[in-house]
C-alpha cells in the first residue's frame, strides 16, 4: 500500500491541462514531473481528490469543473483604471499580464482586457477561472513524505534551489502557483525604478 496517493505522501505527476476546447495551457516537462503533498492543498482540490488512490504507473484523464478548479470567473474582479494612476512608463497592451502588489506584498496579475484612451479594463480573475480543466496525467512515483515536508505543507525533494522558490511560493499565497518572476517587485511604486522583469507579457 506504501505506493498509493494518500495523504501525506509526495506525488511526482506528468500531467497536461487543456481547456474544453483542446488547447494545451500547462504541461510538466519531460522528466520533470510535478512534485506536491497529498492532502496539503499544493494542487486545486478538483485534481487532488481524483488522485486519491492511484499508485505509481497509473494514468488517468480528470475533468475539474470551475469551482473545484480556479473558481468562476467573477465579473467584480473587472477593474478600470484611468491611465493617471498606474505607474508611469508602464506598456500595456491587450492580453499582458500585471502584477500589482499591496503594502503587504501580497501580489495580485491581472490581464490587461482593454485599452480605451487613458481608460485600462484589467481582469484581476485567474486566467482560468471559468474554464472547465481536463488534466491528462501519468503518476510517476509516490513516495513517504518526510516530517518536515508534512510541517512545511510541500515537498522538498528536488534540492536546495527548488526548495527556497518552493517555501516563498507557498508563504506568499497557497491558492495556486507563482512563477517566481512574481516574487521580484515589492510594491506598485517599485514599477518605475525596475526593468523589465516587473512585469510579465504573454
Ligand atoms: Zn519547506
């Protein structure tokens, strides 16, 4: 039974997200499964329960509906700003990604959905908030966590480096991942001062 998905056991998944439509938008890496704890909430709850169970070798296809998945979308997250309050010298452009951050540091992207003279539509939704997931996935291994991975609430495994990026991503806000150009701005003001890396384009 040791090789079964349960709680607080370390999963490596090859796993790829399409939309209902086809579209491929995630995909592990050959050879480069994603790593979580079971039961810890690293992954959307949706996905999660329907490993449950699975052992090593096994493949599946998982639909996740919106609310077990990224929420709905949520139109009160539909922002517009006049141009006047962003920081100056930002580009925007329809379909990028900002990344805005309170006194707190906590990081909010939003989508640039329109531009209309100085007036910015920003979406502050997940990207994949309504969108009905359809995860094709390959469970590569399962293995014991150790106590300190099930303390942290994540696993460890994949060295020093990852663990650093792994332990900020998962302080900074547990509902979902961060790639970690997210982690390199402080606050809104920082927009100015910082080269590209402030922000993210698609
Ligand atoms: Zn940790």
């Amino acid at each position: 039974m040791s090789n079964v998905i349960q709680t607080n056991k370390v999963v490596s998944l090859a796993y790829t997200l399409r939309l209902a439509n086809g579209e491929v938008v995630d995909y592990s890496e050959a050879g480069e499964p994603l790593e979580y704890l079971h039961g810890a909430s690293n992954i959307i709850p949706g996905l999660e329960a329907e490993l449950s169970g699975l052992k090593s070798g096994d493949k599946k296809e998982v639909v996740v509906k919106p609310a077990d998945g990224y929420g709905e979308h949520n139109p009160e997250l539909i922002e517009v700003m006049d141009i006047a309050e962003l920081p100056k010298g930002m580009p925007l452009q329809v379909g990028m990604e900002v990344d805005f951050s309170d006194e707190d540091e906590n990081v909010d992207t939003a989508v640039v959905k329109a531009i209309s003279g100085s007036q910015i539509t920003f979406d502050f939704n997940h990207p994949l908030a309504g969108e009905t997931l359809h995860f094709s996935v390959e469970v590569i291994d399962v293995r014991d966590a150790t106590a300190e991975e099930i303390a942290h609430g994540h696993p460890h495994s994949l060295g020093g480096e990852f663990e650093d990026e792994f332990d900020e991503e998962y302080d900074d806000d547990e509902d979902y991942e961060y790639d970690d150009e997210d982690e390199d701005f402080e606050d809104e003001d920082d927009f100015e001062e910082e080269d590209d890396d402030s922000y993210r384009k698609n």
